[in-house]
C-alpha cells in the first residue's frame, strides 16, 4: 500500500480504521484526571473495531493478567482515552462491550448451563441492548451521613487491578496455609497477617474512593486528613459509607439473563423460569 | 484476571489455548498476504480490523473460484 509508493512505513497508519460506533460513557467524562480523557462536545466518543494486533495482545496471557493488555486496546480502540488506567471503573463494562460489538458484531453467543438437567444451551445476547442499559444509569456520588456529605468517585482501572492482584495473593496464601509444612501455630501467625492485609485493603480501597468531606463549616480534600478520619472514625460510618459504593457499584452490572425453560425441561424438574448472570470471560469475549 | 482463580494445570492449558489462537490468526494474516499478491505487507495486515479480513477473504475466494471456471493457471 503507502509503503510501497514511499518505501517508509505510514505513521499516519494507525488512523486508517473508521469508528464503528458513538458511544456515551455512564460516568458522562467525569472522574477522569486531566489529560487522561479527550472530552468531545457532544459527550459521544467514538469506537473502532481491534486491529489484528489487538487481538493478538488479547491472546497473552501474562499481559492479560496485569491489566496492560486491557489498557494497550482500549487506548487504540478509544483514542479520545488517552491514559486507560485512568478510567473510572463504571464505564469499563460498557467500553469492552462497545469495543467488542465494533470488532465483531452486535450479538454474542454465551454457554449456559441447564439447572438440574446440567444440559449445556448455546445462548445469543444482544450487546447493544446491555449498552444501551448501562449507558443510561447515573453514578449518585454524595451520601449524606450524620453531619457529613461524603462525596465519593469509583475506583481507576489502575486501583481496581491493583486490589484485585493483591486480594488474590492474600487468598492464595490461606488456600495454601493447609498444605505447607508448619506448625499450628505459624499457620495462626501466618493466616492472621493475611487477615490484616486484607483488612487494610478494603480501608484503603474506601480511603481511594472517597473524594471529598463536607460540613457545613469547611470542606475537606486532603487525602491524609481524610485517611486519617477513615482510620479513626467508627464502624457505622464505615459501613454506611461502603454501603452507599457497593449499591453504585451494583447499579452498573449487567442484568442477569431470563429463561424461559421448554415443557420437556419443566417434566425434567427445571423451574419453569430461572436466571443466570452473564459473565464475560476471553473465552467468549473477544473470540 | 478470572483466569487467575482456576487450578494451576487450567491455567497452563488455557495458555496454551491463547499461544495457538495466536498462531493461528498470524496464520490467517500470513495467507491472506500471500493470496493478495503482493500488494497488502504484513505491517498493513496487523492494522486492520476482523471485518476488513472477511472481506478481504472473500475476495481470495471469489478469486480462487474464478480461476477454476476459467482454467487460469493460479500460480
């Protein structure tokens, strides 16, 4: 092509694709540092399907597992996200999903299992349905508690990989405590630290989420004095506080899917209708 | 990263599993260059997109099937 007029590669190459689609993001641009987001006016941004080299990325493994294969294809499929670890967690779903309906069509086919039966079913999801479901919730980001509004913001990509790493390693300690060569007692020591580690893990994950504290006196941003309030302040407070981010957070999951089971499957013992949440793995997400 | 939460042998077996889907969409792109003559690099062929490959596919056959009506000598 270009080259072979030229005789050196096109830097201009990478834009060749067209978007497939316009997307808005549930977080509406918000939450985004500066420079991590290239705002359009309209608040539609624009998406183009995988190169050949995205896919590849999507097939490693280590890559895959780090976060940084996530974040190589979104920046080439979203060029308007300019820093991917950056993105604020609720719109995550709706970019892979967009990006996956640009590459590859609107619909996906998942495998469910029947209950009971244990039959497996092959299953067609609309993807621009569940956009479409995602796209229009809104993120509420106060919580008034007591004398306080708590003013909070998702996670990043960033911080959302980091926790999950780090959860995953504490886990992997107490599954296998029961197999190493200690005594009771090391395995109590040992169980006990990861204990803690995890502990402090969703106080930090709380510390990270919360923006800003206001009274009717001052309002504070200082991410020490709001650690500091967090580690001193009581259970309630807490509570209320991780509450109010969990229900966000289950705001922007994906709607289980609803069947309808046959009248051969209803003899057989399945309930007449059931649900099954949908979860999107590399073996059916990007094919 | 749910990868992660499956027994170490599942995890070696779905590495594997990626390793040849790799080969194999290297594959594609690597015939796909050969049929189109000449005129498309592998460098091009790494920018585009799934769609732009069926297309592209479906040219190497209609041009395949062409030449077997004709009795065109195809290489």
């Amino acid at each position: 092509m270009s080259e072979m007029q030229s005789g050196t590669p096109n830097p201009l190459k990478k834009y060749f694709r067209q978007p497939k689609i316009y997307i808005p993001l549930p977080s509406k641009g918000n939450f985004y540092p500066q420079g991590a987001l290239d705002k359009t006016e309209n608040g539609q941004y624009p998406v183009y399907p995988m190169t050949a080299r995205d896919e590849i990325m999507m097939k490693t493994p280590d890559a895959l597992v780090n976060g940084e294969t996530t974040v190589q294809v979104i920046q080439s499929c979203m060029p308007n996200i300019k820093d991917a670890w950056k993105i604020p967690v609720i719109d995550l779903d709706v970019i892979l999903i967009a990006i996956r309906l640009a590459t590859y069509g609107e619909t996906m086919d998942i495998e469910l299992e029947t209950p009971v039966t244990k039959e497996k079913k092959s299953y067609e999801l609309n993807l621009s349905g569940m956009l479409d479901q995602l796209s229009t919730v809104n993120y509420n980001n106060q919580v008034q508690i007591d004398e306080f509004k708590v003013f909070i913001k998702p996670l990043t990509y960033q911080e959302f990989t980091k926790t999950t790493l780090k959860t995953y390693e504490e886990q992997k300690i107490f599954k296998t405590l029961n197999n190493i060569n200690l005594s009771e007692e090391e395995k109590l020591v040992t169980f006990n630290d990861s204990f803690k580690k995890l502990t402090d893990l969703a106080i930090v994950t709380l510390e990270h989420s919360i923006l800003r504290i206001e009274t009717d006196e001052f309002s504070v941003t200082d991410q020490n004095h709001i650690k500091e309030f967090v580690d001193n302040s009581d259970k309630d407070f807490f509570k209320k506080v991780l509450n109010h981010i969990e229900a966000e957070k289950d705001k922007f999951t994906i709607q289980p899917l609803k069947v309808e089971s046959t009248k051969e499957e209803i003899e057989a013992g399945v309930p007449a209708s059931y649900e099954i949440p949908i979860t999107f793995d590399q073996s059916n997400f990007f094919v | 990263m749910r990868v992660l939460s499956l027994p170490y042998e599942q995890i070696l077996k779905e590495a594997k599993n990626l390793d040849n889907e790799v080969k194999q969409i290297k594959l594609n792109l690597l015939k796909l260059c050969w049929h189109m003559r000449g005129s498309v690099t592998m460098d091009d062929m790494f920018v585009t997109s799934h769609e732009d490959r069926e297309i592209m596919s479906k040219i190497v056959e209609d041009n395949i099937e062409t030449t077997k009506k004709t009795g065109l000598p195809f290489f």
